[in-house]
C-alpha cells in the first residue's frame, strides 16, 4: 500500500502559552476525528507530528489516523524553525518509503508548517535540507501578526496567515489542512496523481489570508 505521509510542524514556544496552544491541541484533535470518518484518508494517510520551540522534536513518529494517540504538548521556549526543517528532512529519509525498480514507494509528504513568532535559530540551514527534499506540496501558516511571512515565503510559496493566533482562527486553520489531507487522499486513490498546489486545494475559509 503507498501512504500518503503528511508531517504537521507546530510551533510550541512561549509565545504561544494559553489559548494558542490549547487551540493546536484541540485543532488536531478534531483534524484526526474528522480524517477517521474519510475512508479514503484513513486508507492512505500517515501523520507525524514535530513540535518546534528551543528544540525541535518528532513526538509522533509516521502514524496511521486508528493508531494515532495525540500526546500532551507545552508552551515554552524560543522559536527552532530551522531544526524543525532539519528533523522533518531526516525523517521523510528515514520514514518515507522510495520507490524502487521492484515496487511503488509511498507519495510525496505533504508538509504543514504552523508559527506565531520568527525562528529564533540558523533557520535558512534548515531550509537548504528541505529543499533538497521532495514534498507533494509545503503550507506554511503564520498565526497572528508576530509571524514573519516573507520568512516563510522563502520555505514555500504556499503561505498563509491568520490576523489572530485565537482558538476560532487556529480552528479554522487546522480545518482547512482537514479538508486538505482529504482532497489529497482521494486524488491519490482516485487518479494515482498528487495534488501539487494552492489551485488544486479546497478554498481556504475567509479566516485564512493567501500571502501572495
């Protein structure tokens, strides 16, 4: 079977104690409750989860939507956006089957990127190994207006932003990847292509600003 790996980095520095972080925690909560009643997601899609803030850490290895237990996450800490581009490289390595001459690997990662502050590390070393990285397609969200989106025009050219980093936004946000990573599956199980843009994507709710 080829899955479908898509890996969510999620910034868990301080800046985003409080209603912030409860509302990512409640978001994916909600994403993988939605993603178990598509059966074509639940056929296909594998998540990983890497959280960011002094370090950056893989807290949920590549896991089925059945299997996949959500653990407790915290508010603290500056913002390591360039390791968390490091880790997610390593582990499409590591996790992502290749294709071979004998068998199919699994489809390109789709990768979404969530932050409310700037990266606090050497985040463009960070990005020199993604980009050597294939993904099917990379989202980056800048929540609130402590965000940085040209940063994050330089890591894709999928940017979103959000006005607020409130619990009604981030909702919303994690939404849209919902009914992203379904789009996505049933295209994969449906035609055998990938969806590779913004274009092919469902419209993103008004909470939801396209960075042009």
């Amino acid at each position: 079977m080829r899955r479908l790996p898509v890996y969510l980095l999620l910034d868990t520095s301080g800046s985003m104690s409080g209603e912030p972080i409860e509302a990512v925690k409640n978001g994916v909560q909600i994403m993988i409750s939605s993603l178990r009643q598509n059966p074509q997601a639940i056929e296909t899609a594998f998540l990983s989860v890497i959280t960011f803030d002094s370090t950056a850490q893989q807290i949920i290895p590549l896991t089925d939507l059945a299997s996949f237990q959500m653990v407790d996450i915290k508010a603290t800490g500056v913002t390591a956006l360039g390791e968390a581009l490091k880790l997610v490289s390593t582990k499409i390595d590591t996790e992502v089957a290749k294709t071979t001459t004998e068998q199919k690997g699994d489809w390109k990662p789709l990768v979404f990127i969530m932050t409310d502050g700037i990266p606090t590390d050497d985040w463009e070393k960070g990005l020199q190994e993604f980009q050597k990285r294939k993904t099917a397609f990379t989202v980056a969200c800048a929540a609130g207006n402590g965000a940085d989106s040209k940063i994050l025009k330089q890591i894709t050219e999928n940017v979103v932003s959000l006005d607020t980093a409130d619990s009604a936004s981030i909702g919303k946000f994690f939404q849209w990847v919902t009914a992203s990573i379904g789009v996505s599956s049933t295209k994969v199980e449906d035609s055998g292509k990938e969806v590779t843009g913004f274009d092919e994507l469902p419209d993103p709710p008004s909470e939801l600003n396209i960075v042009v």
